[in-house]
C-alpha cells in the first residue's frame, strides 16, 4: 500500500486543535459551574423554605393558642352564667399572659347591649365600682357591644372600657362572622382604642361568641337571637409579630403581614430599611388563615442568609476551570508548535522515497499506538505471559521475571481503571481484592520504590518494623497506596536533608503505622480538614506544593474501606507532623500467608475439547488468544471484524464465541443479537470482550444476547471456569 500523502490541510487542521480544545474546556468549565451554581441555588432554597416554614408555623402556633384561650373565656360565660369582674379577672390571671401567651394586649368580654337597655346598662356599671362609666360612642343602633372586661386592666386597657365595638364598620363585621358562624374569627386592620401617643401600631381583634346557655344555635337565625356577647382579644401587630420574630432569633428570613389574600393592608414589617438584601434574593409569598381571616405573608432572605451559603464556589469552579483550560491550551499549543517544527525538521532530512515513507509508517504507527484502549495492550501481554507459562521457561532469572511482569499488569490493570472514573477514586468506590497481607513487607516495598526520592533529596528515612509478620487483611495494591502516600507527603514536605522515620508495631488487635517527619508541619487550624478534598487553606500539607489535593483524601478513604483510622498530628508550622495508621490485625492463619511477590495462580485448563469463535479486530489480542486456546487443547477459529465473525458464527456452529464489543463493521453488541436472532443460534455461548466494565456495559452485554461479560484484560483463571461449564 502506497504511503498516505499528507493533505495541504492537516497543518491548517493541527494548527486549529488546541484552540478547539480551550473552546470546549471553556463551555465545559461553564456547564460545570452553572451546575454547581445550581446545586447550591436548591440548596439555599431548600433552607430558605426551612426557614419560612419555621416562621409561619411560629405565628400559626401562636395564634391558635390565643383562640383557645378566648374559647376557655367563652366556655367560662357558658358554664358560669353571669360572671362577676373578679371571677373574670381571676381566670385572665391563671392564663398568665405575658409568659404563656406574649404579644397579646389582653382578654376582655363585650356584652350586647339592646338600645331599650342602654341607660340601665351604665347605671348597673356605675353601681358596681364604675362611677365614669358610659357606653361610647353616641349611635343610633339597635344594639350596642360594650366592653365591660378587660384584662389586666392596666391604664392602657382602662381607657377601652365602655366602647361599643359594633360602631366601626371593621370590628362589627367580623363580630357578625363570629356570631353567624359559631367560631373565632379575627377582623381586618384597625387601630386599637387603647393607643395613644406617638407609638401607635396597626392592630387586629379576635372574637368567639358567648351565647345564652340553653338556647339552641343550631341556625344563623338561632344564633343571632342568642348571642349574649363575645370573648375578644386585641393585639397590637408590631407587638406581637415582634416577638414571633424575637422567638426564632436564629432565622435568616425577613417577613411582612399583610390583611387579606393579597398585599393589603399592611400589618407589621420585620425588614428595616437600613438593611441592605441578600444577594441571593430568595422570597416567598404565603397565605395563613387566622381565625377565619386571611393574611398574606411575604418572607425575604435577610443578610445573615448570605454567610451560610457557598454560592462563591460557583465562581471559583469557574476560575480553576478557566485557569485550566489556559493551560491545557498552552501546552497542547506548544504541542503543536513542536510537532511543527519536527516535521519541519523531517522534511528538511527527507533525501528519498525510502526515507519519507519510512517516516511516514513511524508516524502512521504512533498515531495508530495513540488510538489504541488502554486495555488492549495489557490484553496483549496477559496472553503472552500465559503462553510463555504453559510452554515453560527453564531460566529461573527467566521465570522472575515473567512473575514480576504478570503481578505489574494486574496492578497497572487496576491503576487503568481507577484512572479512567476519578469519581470512583474520591467517593470511596474502588472494589477492594482482600487476601491476608504482611504489612512489613508492604512498609518495605513502598520505602524501596521511594528509596530515589530520599536520597535525591538527602533525606534520611529509617524504619522501624516487628520481627514477627503483622497481618491484616486487606488489598495489597491499595495499602501500599496508602503507605507510599503518606512516605511521599513526608518526604515533599520536609526540607533537604531532613528525617522521615516509619514504624509498624502490633498491639491487641490493631496495627498502628506512623509516618513522621521533621518537616514544614501543619498549622492547628488546618488539622480538622487535612484529609478534605481540595481543603481550602494556605498550609494545607495536601495542596500547598501543587496537586489536586487528592492525596491524604485517597488515604482516609481506603483506610476507611479496610475498616481502620487515619489522624494527623503537628505542634504546628516548622514542627514537623505525624500520620498514625490504625488498621484491624487478621486473625493468624495456621501457616504463615504467602509474600506477594510470589507467583500468581496459573489457570487451570479447561478439561475436554471445545470449538471456540474469537472475534477481535485487536491483531495481538487475537492471536495471542487463539494460542492460549490452542493450547488449552481446544479447537479455535478466528475473525478480525463483526461481519466475518457473525458469518463464521452462523456457518460452523461453535459452541463458544468469545466477541470483541467495539468491532469494525458490526460491533458485538450487533453480533450478538443477529447470531440470537438466527434459527439455531440459542445454544451457543456468548462471551462479551469489552474494555469497558462498568455496570451499565455489563446491562448492554447481557441484553444484547451475551451469557457472560469479561473486562480487558481477561482474567485468564475466569475463561478457563467458563470455558469448562456446559
């Protein structure tokens, strides 16, 4: 095949890619803000309504408990008949209303008073102690509703004495809703009698009628002719909602009462204006039905609001998005620029045909090496170590390591995967393989990989480790990770020529490992939130030199997963710090656990021949697949794309198809449900091959047809399990 000529427009093409790449790290930096920015909008929200449902259950709450206080006063008129002032005064004494019942002006009762009695009404008040009484103001009316009680009677609430409520207009209609419907019901805005001076507020009363016991009330028109008087409370609205407001002293909301379903009248204003509003302008509008009346509450974050939300995180997502995109554009910009100035370099070098198509095939194969998936390689090497394995290998050097390759590809295998879903990594959802591990010789190796890094620095590590094996039961892969992080913060963070000490010892039933050094150590304050994700302060050990601040958090989450503890501890900054592992101990095994470094378990050869279909484009996978097969004595047949396969599927009738998922052509999905699909197709066993392991892949694989769903690189020990079912 003749080398691919390049088109005039790949430079022009090359020359766009990184600009492309800050377009779309720029739109997705804003998506990711906006999505922050609205979590925490819901959330503010969420506590904004918290907020306001505390306050109106707070004026509700209150109010129903005055309503039954005046039905208590209705049933005392009901039961006792004629009740005197000081029987009157005695029950609004045991009420105890400034500590049961705050805000409210006071408990009084208005008797209903027929024109024809009016005079004879004054005199029998004057008689009983009241010389000055009179009935006020002058009316013409049929009736009159005179307030003969009310307590206490302070010199405010003297002054009301004598008033015939059913004069105004605002008063009257609410004591006829009383009297027809039989219940408590509150009148619009008014100002009350008993104001005067410069202090005057807006006020409302609430009403329960007294009738005549006896007499029945069973219709409006009974009830009218046996109402006696009402039982009443008059509230100033500035008091009261006051202390409704002084009651939920920790709440971030400003509220307004108004009368009636609408803003109306206003009642009382929580807001000054001096004030300025939150920044988040939350507000909320809510109707409450007091005593039969409507009143419209209008609630308003305050500022105080504002300190409890992170509505600032928003913009600072959008910063560090903003600020990474710049750098991801710079480096892919001098990426390009650098590529340039190679094939500049190369074309000048170019002297024959030979040359540049032998340039051309090495940057063919790069760019090909580049596509590949991570896993296909690893794949690859796993096959290839099983067939070197079952041919055998006599070198003992030889054989090492082949061991050392193997363990290497499992644990990068697992490194791939964590790597590919960073999520899985910080909530605490990596899959852990448990065997039982010595974690002296895991505190070795992690200071042996580390070993360049002390003496590039000058550092000195020494390690104290048991003479005895301590056990736990864990990953090895994910303890070492927690180990080698921990020496690795140690030795970063200590200045050239420093100390790091790590010792290991065994008590009761816990391993305890400390990691200490002399180093920049950590400021007090910093101590609670070290082990945060992207903490936030100037010392943090994790983010002060540079990284994500992953690192001590990826600790805390898989010694969390073992079932153990990590602290900090520092006597503060220049002092050095400590970090204390805690780990439960294993119960000690009969026979001492074998190292890690020991050979892994070889698969055991499925017994009994079988004919077998690998489908897969991936040429070393392929091959190197069907040698594992072959020489597990089965009989293997092979295709390098969907099409092919499905039609050696549907011709030779294996019985087990092993089947890449992304295939050129057809992909295995499509491969899976033609060959279901297919008159005689059920009967044989489908095995998915797919680099891809979530749970939502492994669905796809099952739903298309598959039987089983194997991730890159197989797992050799599994295909020979179920190659030997039937």
């Amino acid at each position: 095949m003749p080398p691919r000529t390049p088109s005039r427009t790949d430079p022009l093409l090359r020359s766009w890619v990184p600009y492309i790449i800050l377009t779309v790290s720029l739109l997705l930096t804003a998506a990711a803000a906006h999505y922050v920015h609205a979590i925490l909008h819901a959330r503010d929200s969420l506590r904004f309504q918290n907020a306001v449902y505390h306050v109106e259950e707070g004026i509700r709450d209150r109010m129903e408990l005055y309503v039954a206080a005046l039905r208590g006063g209705a049933g005392l008129f009901a039961a006792a008949g004629d009740v005197t002032s000081a029987q009157f005064h005695t029950y609004v004494e045991r009420l105890e209303l400034p500590s049961t019942l705050p805000g409210v002006q006071g408990v009084g009762y208005a008797a209903r008073i027929p024109r024809t009695e009016k005079s004879a009404h004054e005199q029998r008040r004057r008689a009983a102690g009241a010389p000055a009484f009179r009935l006020w103001p002058e009316s013409d009316q049929a009736e009159f509703h005179s307030i003969l009680y009310l307590e206490p009677l302070d010199p405010r609430n003297r002054r009301a004495l004598g008033y015939d409520m059913s004069a105004d207009p605002t008063r009257r209609a609410a004591m006829e809703r009383a009297r027809d419907e039989g219940a408590a019901r509150a009148s619009g805005k008014v100002t009350l009698v008993q104001e005067a001076g410069a202090d005057r507020q807006a006020g409302f009363l609430v009403y329960v009628p007294v009738y005549h016991a006896g007499w029945p009330i069973e219709t409006v028109a009974q009830r009218r002719r046996a109402l006696r008087g009402f039982v009443y409370s008059p509230f100033r609205a500035g008091d009261l909602f006051s202390r409704v407001f002084r009651d939920q002293a920790e709440s971030v909301v400003d509220f307004a009462v108004y009368d009636g379903p609408a803003k109306g009248q206003l009642l009382f204003n929580s807001e000054e204006p001096e004030r300025p509003p939150s920044r988040t302008g939350l507000a909320r509008s809510e109707t409450l039905t007091v005593a039969g009346r409507p009143w419209t509450l209008e609630f308003s974050a305050r500022p105080e609001f504002d300190a409890q939300t992170d509505q600032q995180i928003g913009p600072l997502v959008m910063l560090i998005g903003v600020l990474f995109s710049l750098l991801l554009f710079v480096v892919t910009w001098a990426q390009a620029a650098a590529r340039r100035t190679a094939e500049a370099a190369t074309a000048e070098l170019r002297q024959s045909e030979d040359a540049l198509r032998q340039a051309n095939t090495a940057k063919d194969e790069f760019l090909a090496m580049l596509g590949h998936e991570l896993r296909n390689p690893l794949g690859a090497i796993s096959n290839a170590l099983e067939i070197m394995r079952a041919r055998g290998i006599n070198d003992p050097a030889l054989s090492r390591a082949r061991e050392i390759v193997v363990r290497q590809v499992r644990h990068q295998t697992r490194l791939i995967e964590d790597l590919l879903d960073v999520s899985r990594v910080t909530s605490g959802k990596i899959g852990l393989q448990r065997q039982l591990v010595n974690l002296s010789e895991v505190v070795e190796s992690s200071a042996q990989g580390l070993r360049w890094a002390a003496e590039e620095q000058g550092h000195q590590v020494t390690l104290s480790l048991p003479a005895t094996p301590v056990l736990v039961e864990g990953d090895p892969v994910r303890l070492e990770q927690v180990v080698t992080n921990l020496l690795h913060n140690a030795l970063k963070y200590t200045p050239h020529g420093g100390r790091v000490t790590v010792s290991l010892a065994a008590g009761g039933d816990q391993a305890v490992l400390r990691v200490r050094d002399n180093g920049v150590g950590i400021a007090p304050e910093m101590l609670s939130t070290v082990f945060e994700t992207f903490a936030q302060a100037a010392a943090s050990i994790d983010r002060s030199k540079g990284g994500l601040g992953l690192g001590l958090t990826l600790v805390r989450s898989l010694v969390q997963m073992h079932g153990g503890t990590v602290t900090a501890a520092s006597a503060g900054p220049g002092q050095g710090s400590e970090f204390t592992v805690v780990l439960p101990l294993a119960e000690q095994p009969a026979a001492a656990p074998p190292p890690e470094a020991a050979a892994p378990t070889a698969p055991t050869p499925p017994s009994g021949t079988r004919r077998v279909l690998v489908i897969e484009d991936n040429d070393d996978a392929r091959e190197t697949l069907r040698d594992v097969l072959e020489l597990w004595g089965h009989e293997v047949e092979v295709a390098a794309d969907g099409s092919l396969g499905l039609d050696l599927a549907l011709s030779l009738h294996p019985e087990i198809a092993l089947v890449d998922i992304g295939l050129p052509g057809l992909d295995g999905y499509e491969v899976a449900r033609r060959v279901r699909a297919a008159e005689d197709g059920a009967s044989m066993r489908m095995i998915a091959l797919t680099g891809y392991g979530q749970p939502e892949d492994r669905r796809r694989a099952l739903e298309a047809g598959f039987d089983s769903h194997l991730v890159k690189p197989v797992d050799l020990e599994m295909l020979s399990t179920l190659l030997r079912e039937r």
